[in-house]
C-alpha cells in the first residue's frame, strides 16, 4: 500500500496521495441498478478498488431492496388493521402489519404482485396510510412528522397528500451488506495497510441488515478503521510510489478520449449504462434463478467490450459523459461480483432468493462466498467457512433470549 490516485471531477485533474494506510468509505453500489434510492456516487468504487489491489470481497449476493412498503401478505401477520394497529403501539400479544414485515420479504411479495399483473400504472404498487386517520386523532401531523421526507416528496411531485390518498411505491436498490472481506477488530482488509469501512465493508449485517443499523455500524467500525489504520501507519514505513502505475491509471482514465470522436455506434456511456442497470434489474434482482443469472454474465461481458470501446468528446472540466465512461469500469465488476456470488449461493437467505432453491439451507449457512482475482485476472468465487463466534459474543446472545 502505497497511496491512492485520483481525480477531481470538477476540473478532471489528477492527483496522487501518498499514504501508508488507505482507508475506503465509498459507500454503496445501487447504480447497478435500474431503481434505487442512493445516490449517484454509489458506484461501487471502494469495492473495485479494493478488489483490484488484490483485496477478498464477501457476501456480494446480499443486496437490499427496500419495499417502502405495502399491505400484504395476511399471513404471519395481524388478521386485521386493529391488530396491527395494536403492533404498533406496543401491544406484545399483537401481531405486525404486513408491511413491517422485513425488507426482503415485502419486496418479493412485491414483485409477485407486479409480475402477476395486479401492479399499479407505473409497475409499482399502492400503499395506503391514510387509514391511520380511523385511528387516531391527529393523524394528519403523526405522519407527518413521521415520514417527512416522503409527505414533502409526494405533495411536491406528484400533488400527492399520503395523509389522504395511496402512494404508488416500488422495491429500490437500498443497501449493499457485501463488501471489502476485513478484520472484524482492525477492518483491514487482506492487503495490508488497506482498510474498509461502512456500506463498503462486508460482514456486520451478514444476509440482511435491519433497519437503522447501518449508522451504529458506521459508529463503531468507523472508529475502529481509522484507530488501526493510524496504528498501521506509524508502525509501517511508507512504500515508494510506482510511477508506471501511476501513469497507467492515468492513461486508462483518459482513454475514452482517444480519438476526440464522441459516441461510438456502440451507444455513449450512459446507453451502456442503462443497459447495464437494467439487465441487473430484470436478472439478478430479487427475484433469481440460475439460468437468468447465466445470462446475465454473457451480457455483462458484453457491456464490459462496448465500455471499452466507449469515445467521447469534449474535455475534462465538468464532462458527466467522462464520469460515466469511468463509473462503469467499477459498475461492471460489482456486477459480476453480485452475479457469480449469487450463482454460487444455491439457496435462499436473507435478502437473496433464489426461485430454483427457495429454501434455506442450514450447511449453506456455514459458509461465506468469497470473490477475488486470480493470478491471471479472472473472477473467481470460493466457499470460506464461517469462523467460530467468539465465547464472549454466544455469551451475549443466551443473555438476550
Ligand atoms: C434513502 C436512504 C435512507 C437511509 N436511511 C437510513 C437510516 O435511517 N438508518 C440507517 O442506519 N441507515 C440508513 N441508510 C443507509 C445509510 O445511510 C448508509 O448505509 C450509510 O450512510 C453509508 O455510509 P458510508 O460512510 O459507508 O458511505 P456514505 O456516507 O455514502 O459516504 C460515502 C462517501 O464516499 C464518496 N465517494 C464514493 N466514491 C468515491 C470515490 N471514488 N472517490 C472519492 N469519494 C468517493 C461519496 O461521495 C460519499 O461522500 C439509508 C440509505 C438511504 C439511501
């Protein structure tokens, strides 16, 4: 480890940081997909960097898809809205409402309801809140105080009061649990004096994170990341810059410039893209099998020769078409990271389910799918088992049941 290059996306100018520890905080991955509720920057890049140095990923077949969630199904559930209703307000002996059910769960049920034709317009569904006003009194100021964010979004853009009428929602790209393999105490990775944490780091949330765990994960891992990282960095003596490295990275960065034509006949970077997205969409979403997945890995390796052959125009300052052309290198490998894990997982948990193996499998729990490069380049997966939890941490557990 000797430091990181980088760019500046305003202006397009390089830089190189000498470092004796790195630590990646690069969040998520959702922009492999076509419907996500992250933002631009998760592309994935702290995952390919790390992978690219040489660094182990795991669990990349966990993907979140949050449902927003919907009224559905009855069972296991509250038979009626009162009993929900109960839930809600701390009554032990109430069961839920449906759609405080997990994630994953009300996602799939989701996409059942699309797929068997009882979607809403726009291939979503209708979640319906405002029969709270039954119910309480001031139910018009509880949800908005409540949810905010989604009443002020809803008002502005679709002239939408959720106090009033159905909302039409649909499952989203949430959150990533796979990530950079590190050590639990140190969060280093396999390289040494590389470290991750947050979305970017695997591990915490194993198959499925709850809801609201992803900020005390940042707390603590976060924390633990930088104290190791300073520890490494004074232990360690810094390693000389490879200055051919250097100048390769910069030379693939400028290469969809190279011949100054603009958009090639393959589409420009932002076809590619969608493309991309969509593919991971309709075939490693959340919903598998592994004759879709199959698939899948022929039209990456198909996107991955028409990104290569990417041109654009213009120059470096303030180029969106050059940011993509670039985010779609790190899109690819996650992609095919998400897409070989989940081909090698041949069961159900947590947040990926497999149509053709829909079961939980116990012996398949006792393993974590590991991808990393070999020697020649290539993707590869491998089974690790799962280390023994620590006695102080089982104590934990028989404590809390
Ligand atoms: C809509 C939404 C609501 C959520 N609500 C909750 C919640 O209520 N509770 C909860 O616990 N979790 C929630 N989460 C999840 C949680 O917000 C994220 O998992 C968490 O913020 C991730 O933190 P991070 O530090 O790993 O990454 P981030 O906080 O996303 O930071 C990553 C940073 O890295 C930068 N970056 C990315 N790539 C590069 C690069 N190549 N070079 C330089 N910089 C780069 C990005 O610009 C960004 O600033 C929510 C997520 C979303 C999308």
């Amino acid at each position: 480890m000797s430091g990181a290059f980088g760019y500046d996306r305003e202006r397009g100018l390089f830089h190189v940081f000498r470092a004796r520890a790195v630590v990646l905080a690069t969040g998520g991955i959702g922009k492999a997909y076509q419907i996500t509720s992250n933002s631009w920057e998760y592309t994935g890049d702290g995952h390919v960097l790390a992978y690219d140095a040489g660094a182990e990923l795991m669990d990349m077949e966990f993907v979140q898809f949050h449902p927003t969630g919907m009224i559905w199904p009855p069972s296991q559930t509250a038979d009626t809205e009162e009993e929900g209703f109960r839930y809600t307000q701390g009554d032990k002996d109430a069961r839920r409402p449906p759609e405080l059910l997990t994630r994953d769960h009300v996602a799939r049920c989701i996409v059942r309801e699309i797929k068997e034709g009882r979607g809403s317009p726009h291939g979503g569904v209708f979640l319906d809140i405002s029969w709270l006003k039954r119910r309480l009194p001031n139910a018009r100021e509880h949800i908005k105080k409540k949810l905010p964010s989604m009443y002020h979004q809803f008002l502005k853009l679709a002239d939408i009061d959720i106090t009033e009428q159905p909302m039409e929602v649909g499952p989203t790209t949430h959150y990533m649990m796979g990530g950079v393999r590190v050590h639990p105490e140190t969060q280093m990775s396999t390289v040494p004096g590389l470290f991750a944490a947050g979305e970017c780091a695997a591990g915490l949330h194993g198959a499925n994170r709850l809801g609201g765990n992803s900020l005390s994960d940042l707390l603590v891992f976060g924390q633990r990341a930088g104290q190791a990282a300073a520890r490494f960095a004074k232990e360690n003596r810094a390693n000389s810059i490879d200055e051919a490295q250097v100048e390769t990275a910069a030379r693939q960065a400028l290469l969809p410039f190279e011949d100054g034509t603009g958009t090639g006949k393959d589409g420009g970077p932002f076809q590619v893209q969608q493309d991309l997205q969509k593919t991971m969409q309709d075939l490693v979403g959340i919903v598998r099998t592994e004759s879709e997945m199959a698939h899948a890995l022929d039209a990456l390796s198909l996107f991955r020769s028409r990104s290569a052959r990417i041109r654009i125009g213009g120059n470096r300052a303030y180029n969106p078409a050059w940011h993509t052309a670039l985010d779609l290198r790190n899109l690819l490998t996650v992609s095919e990271a998400i897409t070989r894990a989940a081909l090698e997982r041949k069961e159900s948990r947590g947040a990926h389910f497999r149509d053709d193996f829909p079961e939980k499998d116990p012996a398949a729990g006792r393993f974590n799918v590991i991808v990393f490069r070999d020697g020649a380049g290539a993707m590869r997966v491998r089974r690790e088992p799962v280390a023994e939890m620590p006695a102080h941490l089982k104590q934990v557990i028989e404590e809390m049941k």
